[in-house]
C-alpha cells in the first residue's frame, strides 16, 4: 500500500514538474518525507564569493524593470538591449541577435451568450483594473487572447469538453454527445492549450473558448472563505490565462520555419501543420460559470462523464451539453506579422573553448507585468551575471565557456530558443556541455528540478550548498519536503526543449507555491510586481536563493577539471522506463518484441562502467589528454540519443528516450516512438522504433566506451 501512495505521489509530481512555463497544482501529500533539517555544506573561496555577490534587494530592482514595460514578443528591443548592457557591465561580451519570425497579435474579439429564450450575457472579456496593482491600469496593458490563434468567427450550440483531452472527446463520442458544427468549451490543465483547440478542430468543432477553474487552486478559494487578490491570496475572478495555441507537440520555433533559422529572407512554410485553423478565445472564471450554468441538465452530467478531473469547483454541474437553442456567438481578429525578436547573449570565454555551458530564461511576457512567469528567472540571471562579474574582475576565468542567454517570444512557442539553436547548432553539438534553465523562478517559495539523467546527481549536490529562505534548513531539505526526492523528466513547455532535442543535456528549476500558498496568477494581468511583492515572495528571497542554487551550479559545471555528469544514471533511468514500457504494452493486450532495445539497454549499462574506470584513471594520473577524452565522452554521447530521426509527424522531436506527449504538450512520455504507437495500436510503428530507439541507444553506447 505504501509502493503504490509513493507511486501516485511522484505520477502527481512529475506531471507538475515537467511542465515549466505552467505548473498545475497538484496537492496530494505523501506523508513520507519529513521534515529535515541537512548541514550546510562548505563553500570554496570563489564559490563564497559568488553566492556572497547575491543580493535580494538588487533582484527585486531587476523584477521592478522588467515587470513594468510591455514587453510581449517582438516588442521590446531597449528591454533587449538593457539586459545586454547589464551583462556587459558586469564583464561579460554581450550582444542582442535578432531573429525576423512569425508572430500574431490580437486585433479585436467578442463573445456573447444566447439562451433559448432569447435573453443574452455578454462576457467581459477582461480583467478588473485594481487600485493597488499599477500595471494592470496601464494604457497599453495586453488584452486578454491566444497568440497564433486563427481570426474567425462561430456561432453555434456548444458542447463542455473537459480538459480537451483526446481522451475526453472519445469519452463524449462514446457517449453520444454531438461535437461536429458546435463550439468547445474547456477548462485549463493537462494538456498545453494550443492541443486542446486542435482536438477540438479534428473533431469538427468550430470555435473554442477556454476558461480557469477555481478546482485547481486547491483549498485557497473564496468559496472556502479566503479574500480574492489584492485583498487576499485567492484567485481573482476576472483573471484569464492569456496563451499561445500552437501545436506544441508537433514542433516549437518560429512555425513557417521548421529547421532552420528565421531570417527576413528565409524561405517559409505552410504553418497549418502545427496551428489552428479555428478561432479561441480565453475566459475567467465568473466569465464561465453563466456558460457553463446554461448546460445544466442537458446533455450527460459531468459526474456521468467519469473522466479525469472533468468537474471542477464550480457551482455547477459540468453537463456536457448541447443545450437546445442555447448559442455562443463568437469573433476573433489577429494580426499575423513578420517582426524582429531578440536574443540577448553574454560570454565569459573559457580555457577550453570546446566545451559550453549555456544558461538561458526567456524574457517577453503576454502582459506587462509577469513578476513569476518569465521574470522572476530573468532577475535571476541578471542577479547570476553581477555576481560573476565579481570573480572576472579579479581576472578569473572558467574552465569551460559560460553562454547566458535571454530569450525572446518563448511564449508564443520557444520562439527565440529554438531559432538560435537552430543557428548555432553546428558549434553547439561540437561543444555543448549541459544547458540550465529557469522560467518561472520562483512563484513561491518550494523548489523543484526537472532534468536529464545525467545531471541529477551533481543538481542535488549543489542544493545541499544553498542556504533556504533564510532558515537552518538547506534548498535540499525544502526540494526534499516538497518533491519527495524526485527529479522531473523533462517534456516540453521552456526553452530547454530545443536543446533536448538535439543531444544536449539540460536542467529546468523553479520554485513554486504549495498547497496553501497564495494562488498564482498564470499568464495574467495579476502576474505582477504588486502580487509577488505582497503574496509571491514577499522579501524576495527565493528569487536570491534560486539565484545563489543556478550560480553555483553554473559554476560547478563550468570549472570541474572532470565535468561532474553522472552517465551512469542514464542506465538507471532507462530501466524505469523500460518497465514503464513493458507496463504499456501489457495494459493494451499488444504482442511486441522488445528484445533488441533490451539488448541495447543492456550493452549502454555495460559501456557506462568503461566511462566510469577510465575517468578513475584520468583522475588518477592527472593526464590532461585523458581528462579531455572523458569529458568529450561525456558531453557526447547524448547526441546518440537523437541521431536516428525524428519521431512519426513530428520530425522536430528526435530524442528517442523522452519527448512531450502527443496529447501533453507539456508532460514527458518516455521511448515516445514506441510508447505512442502503442497505444495508438499500431504495432508495426512500434516495432520499427524498437529498431531505432535500440540503435540510438546503441551510437550512445559506442561513444561512452573506451
């Protein structure tokens, strides 16, 4: 009994902890890991320096900036070049890399409500200007809308569909419920927004509107008696997840330029693949409750539905309709444009210039606040290049490059990250180490990793380095508390995923709210300097304790004469995953061979133990060409993970080990080309990505063995 609470724990955690630019709350509490408190572990001299150069009063100036100036994608070059000139200041070569892509922005929408006896509720379609919260009185605050979603307009019956799941829509054809012609209504959580409104649209519906349920702020509700922001930590009800609806699982980028660069005279693409061709529109809560309200007792009652997390908390029955002669009537204009964005880029050159660790968080917003999402990371590594610069001016240098990146337009679709990848990819896989991540950097005040398998081990290291919110305990106690040690696989959602998928390790960070924390604001106008000042993190202490965590792990990755990657633990991971698979394919009754991605499992677990004996003997004979050998291996061998093409209609995901879903967008499924096709019961798929998913394991193995 205690195996599968501990199992279901770390399901519930995972799925939270893969995705980055968004974490559901997820608030089941193991009871297994108490409360600790770790020795602090020592500090060498430069490290003392670095984490001594942070300071939560500087971060808070950078959050103040950056969360007081419209800056959505494509908008904002003098943020662009402020931020360069903070990393030149502190000594690093900066620079701003412009990149002309694709983007949209929203021009006019409406939406109405008409019942069958003619009466109509108009939505307000915004959110309240407070008094307390500056910016979200601005003249130039963002409307509420869906970047890349299709102008339109609808008018029709409509149909709830859940979280808009493939899953649901079969669960509504099963049940009778009529979709072809109508308009969807769904509610945020699980799968990324932009695969809602596709399943939507593959299932004839013509229109979507999407809306926040109060279900997923847990106990800190106005209906359990908690003051709605600003007065207090509940949700306020006008606040709307603004969002992108590209198809984030078939490939991110800039969309009309799949693989390449975005130049003004770059070639360019049919983007219908991979963006939706039907118009959606995002909605609060109080928007929702009318629309969902006039469904009550038509259609199947969302108890009756059954399906996962189908019914919210809202004073309603969550019936999936159509209500007869009940319509939405729907418009929606964007302004699609070709536009500059910018990439601000600083380098500390290192004394091995054939080995690279990259740092990035994105820096545009959908509104002009996002104090948690993304510039909570953005102060942080403004916060990280200040302090570096304290060890440069004593003429210091790292081992390997350091490349700092804030990147643009990662909301639309990791915009910025991938077109510069796709750049630089040549000298990226000649010597691309790990790349760090942090989107969110604090939205609260619990930390939590998300990683490839070899840097869990030093990632965990450096937590027990880390002084926490200015208390006795370590970042590894509170990590611990609240992730009960587990480390997430990482999907999709930030700009990691770019990387991922070319064979470059990478670690995604943040910190969180907990259970009975305020409720934060995802992607609204409430994401704001006011919110985190006052309920977010009020001191802005995680913000400087996340800063200190992602400086010293920087800096750790950077100056180890062995680069402190654990290959070994890829073998670890990939048994998990291999009877997670074996589970998959039992609980779909599938006859598949897997003895050759068994056999390649094997032999990488055998090849790691010649990496593990031959950096004993760098180590041991301090031989210089011995030392690069095996941190070439190590920085290498990832590339074997992706060198076997991509996966079936989605050509952009290559690594075969872990990819997002499909139908996530966001949480990872593991030996994705196998896994999918399985479950889509296409066996003769599966069995040709045992084939390659064994083969790219295999090139892994070959280059780790001595």
């Amino acid at each position: 009994m205690l195996g599968n609470i501990r199992i279901q724990l770390l399901s519930a955690v995972l799925a939270t902890l893969c995705q980055a630019c968004v974490h559901e709350r997820h608030f089941e509490d193991s009871g297994l890991v108490k409360r600790q408190t770790t020795a602090l572990d020592p500090l060498s001299p430069e490290e003392q320096i670095l984490s001594d150069a942070i300071s939560n009063v500087t971060i808070s100036e950078w959050s103040y900036y950056y969360t007081h100036g419209y800056h959505v994608a494509g908008s904002n070059m003098t943020m662009a070049s402020w931020t360069a000139d903070k990393f030149r200041d502190s000594g690093w070569n900066a620079s701003v890399v412009a990149y002309n892509v694709y983007l949209n922005y929203p021009v006019n929408k409406s939406l109405s409500l008409t019942y069958s006896n003619g009466s109509t509720f108009q939505p307000l379609l915004s959110e309240a200007v407070l008094a307390a919260d500056d910016t979200t009185s601005y003249p130039n605050r963002v409307p509420t809308f869906h970047g890349y979603s299709a102008s339109g307009s609808a008018e029709a019956e409509y149909v709830y569909v859940g979280r808009g799941q493939q899953d649901d829509f079969a669960r509504l054809v099963e049940l009778g419920v009529p979709l072809e012609g109508k308009i969807a209504v769904s509610r945020y959580g699980g799968p990324f927004r932009g695969l809602k409104v596709k399943n939507a649209q593959a299932n004839g519906m013509i229109g979507a509107i999407l809306f926040t349920d109060t279900g997923d702020d847990g106990n800190v509700t106005e209906a359990n008696g908690y003051a709605a922001y600003p007065e207090g930590p509940a949700r306020n009800p006008t606040a709307v997840q603004r969002g992108s609806v590209q198809y984030l699982s078939i490939y991110p980028g800039d969309p009309t330029t799949p693989g390449y660069p975005s130049r003004k005279d770059s070639p360019r693409a049919d983007t219908r693949s991979v963006m939706p061709g039907i118009p959606s529109i995002p909605i609060s809560y109080v928007d929702a409750i009318p629309i969902l309200a006039a469904l009550d007792g038509h259609g199947i009652d969302g108890e009756v539905v059954n399906r996962t997390r189908w019914v919210g908390a809202l004073n309603v029955s969550y019936s999936t309709g159509p209500a007869p002669g009940t319509t939405i009537s729907m418009s929606n204009l964007m302004e699609n444009v070709y536009t500059d964005i910018w990439d601000s880029i600083g380098i500390i050159n290192g004394t091995n210039p054939d080995e690279t660790i990259v740092i990035g968080n994105h820096r545009d917003a959908w509104i002009v606040g996002g104090a948690a999402d993304p510039n909570s990371g953005t102060a942080i590594i403004v916060e990280l290049s200040r302090a570096f610069g304290k060890l440069l001016a004593q003429g210091w240098r790292p081992r390997r490059n350091i490349v700092l990146c804030s990147w643009d337009a990662e909301e639309y679709g990791l915009v910025g990250s991938t077109e510069w990848v796709e750049e630089y990819i040549p000298w990226l896989t000649e010597t691309a180490v790990s790349y760090l991540n942090i989107d969110v950097g604090a939205s609260g005040a619990w930390p939590y990793i998300s990683a490839t398998p070899e840097l869990h081990e030093i990632s965990i290291d450096v937590m027990k380095k880390v002084q926490w919110m200015d208390s006795d305990r370590t970042m590894y106690d509170a990590w611990l508390e609240y992730a009960g040690g587990s480390v997430g696989v990482l999907g999709s959602g930030s700009d990691y995923t770019a990387f991922v998928h070319r064979g470059i390790g990478s670690i995604d960070m943040g910190a969180n709210g907990g259970s009975g924390d305020p409720v934060y604001h995802y992607h609204s106008n409430y994401d704001s300097y006011h919110w985190m000042s006052t309920f977010g993190d009020p001191e802005f202490l995680a913000h400087k304790y996340m800063s200190k965590y992602l400086t010293l792990l920087a800096y750790n990755l950077a100056t180890i004469e062995i680069v402190p990657l654990n290959v070994t633990n890829w073998a670890t991971q990939m048994e998990i995953y291999y009877k997670n698979l074996l589970t998959t394919i039992s609980s779909k009754s599938a006859t598949l061979d897997t003895s050759a991605l068994r056999s390649a499992l094997d032999e990488f677990s055998s090849r790691t133990q010649d990496i593990e004996a031959l950096e004993q003997q760098a180590v041991a004979s301090k031989d210089p060409n011995l030392v690069s050998l095996v941190n070439h291996k190590k920085r290498d061998f990832q590339r074997g993970f992706v060198s076997q093409g991509g996966l079936p209609d989605r050509e952009f995901y290559q690594n075969l080990i872990f990819a997002p879903g499909i139908d996530t967008g966001y949480a990872a499924t593991t030996f994705p080309g196998i896994t999918e096709a399985v479950v889509a019961g296409n066996l003769t798929l599966a069995a040709e990505y045992v084939t390659r998913t064994a083969n790219a394991i295999l090139i892994a193995a070959n280059i780790v063995k001595t």
